[in-house]
C-alpha cells in the first residue's frame, strides 16, 4: 500500500511542485484545492490518475477542512504525512509604519498562514494517529524569524509566520512525545504566485524548490527530539 500524503495550497508554486515530485517519487497524494479553476493541477492528474486526488480546501474555513478529512477518510482511511504549505502575501503588507497600515489584510494573512495550519492539524490529528509516517511538515519563511528580523515593515506576513513558528514550537511539545516528526521549514524566495503574480525576481522556479525541500521533509535527522527552522540549503534560523 503507497505512503499518504496531503499537500495543502496544492495548485500552485511551491505546492504543486512539492504533488509533483511526490508523485514521482510513488506517493498516494492527496493535494488541497483552493483554485478550482487553476489548469495546472487538473493537468497533473490526467498525468497520475491513480495517484492524485483533488480534495477542495481552504485552510481559513473550518468546514472546508472537515469535508475534506472526511474525503480522505472515506478513500484512505489514513495519512502518513501532512504538508501544511497553503500561505498568502500582499503588496499591503509591504507599508512601513509611518504610511496608513491595512489590518483587514494583516488578519486575512494571520487567518491563512498561521490559523491555517491549526485548523488542519486539529480536523487531520485522527487521521495522522492511523498513519504510518506520523509527519508533521511546516512550509514558513525566513520572515517568521524574529532573531534574524532586518525588515522594517511587512508586518502582517512577518508576524503571520513567527506566530505559525510558535504554534509548531507547541504542536511539537504536544505530539513528539506521542511519536510525531516535525519539519519546520523555509524554502527560499519562490517563483511563486502569493502576491497574485507570479514573481519572476524570485530564485528558485517551485520545481527547483520542491527537489531541494522534499529530502528535508520525508528523511531522517539525527535530532528529532529537538525542533528547528531550517532552510533550503541547510541552514538553521534563529527564532
């Protein structure tokens, strides 16, 4: 029987990189659909259709994330892994201090990236207690990190992923002793489309960076009682 998985913001970026390379790789994946109208992950099907399964998600609706774990339940009945990757930005957040600050956007971003992957591990726990793998993966960001911090604004993404960082630091005192493995990981500046464009001046296109993430995710580390945000060429970030 293949491993599970569940990638949440599977359509595009760094999700649909990551359903890729899992599929390739042999994985049942199950990829969270928040575009239904996005072609890109429609098309990945149609090249795995035994593999891939399109479950609608979004990770700001409690209800949405119960309608799919009951999806999953019903057609796997467990899940190994879980890659809580779904996040958004905005241009707004980019506003220093001194300019007027959009905090309907700030609570928008805090809802998605950090509530976001609360929800999910709260509706998706019975399913993970049923896996194998028993993984919990974390897609945050450099910007989450408060000892590293040089930026002057962005406030509602910064804090969005330094609040997402403490609610993994408390999932993990909570689960690891129960035999959960967590990966808190930042994957680097993406060709991603979370300011609603695709961002050409980033480094890496998503493949690039899912090939660079997913031997982080799924493998081995020698200290697994011990949780740290690293990145995509190794590297440990301060908190």
């Amino acid at each position: 029987m293949k491993a599970t998985v569940l990638v949440t913001g599977g359509d595009r970026g760094l999700g649909l990189g990551l359903c890729a390379a899992l599929l390739e790789a042999g994985w049942q994946v199950f990829a969270g659909q928040y575009l239904a109208d996005w072609p890109e992950l429609p098309a990945l099907q149609q090249r795995f259709p035994a593999a891939l399964n399109l479950v609608p998600l979004d990770v700001s609706r409690m209800d949405s994330i119960r309608a799919a774990a009951e999806v999953i339940r019903q057609q796997a009945g467990a899940l190994d892994v879980l890659i809580n990757n779904a996040g958004v930005q905005s241009e707004t957040s980019g506003a220093g201090i001194r300019l007027p600050q959009n905090y309907d956007e700030m609570h928008r971003l805090y809802d998605v990236n950090a509530l976001g992957a609360l929800r999910v591990v709260e509706a998706f726990l019975p399913l993970m207690d049923a896996g194998q793998g028993k993984r919990l993966c974390f897609i945050s960001s450099e910007a989450g990190s408060i000892g590293a911090a040089q930026r002057t604004s962005w406030f509602g993404y910064c804090m969005s992923k330094a609040a997402l960082n403490m609610a993994v630091k408390l999932l993990f005192n909570d689960l690891r002793p129960q035999g959960y493995t967590f990966r808190l990981y930042h994957p680097g500046w993406i060709r991603s489309y979370m300011h609603g464009k695709k961002a050409l001046e980033a480094h890496l296109e998503p493949e690039e960076a899912a090939a660079l993430a997913l031997p982080h995710l799924l493998g081995a580390r020698p200290d697994e009682d011990r949780l740290a945000l690293i990145d995509y060429e190794g590297r440990e970030w301060p908190w």
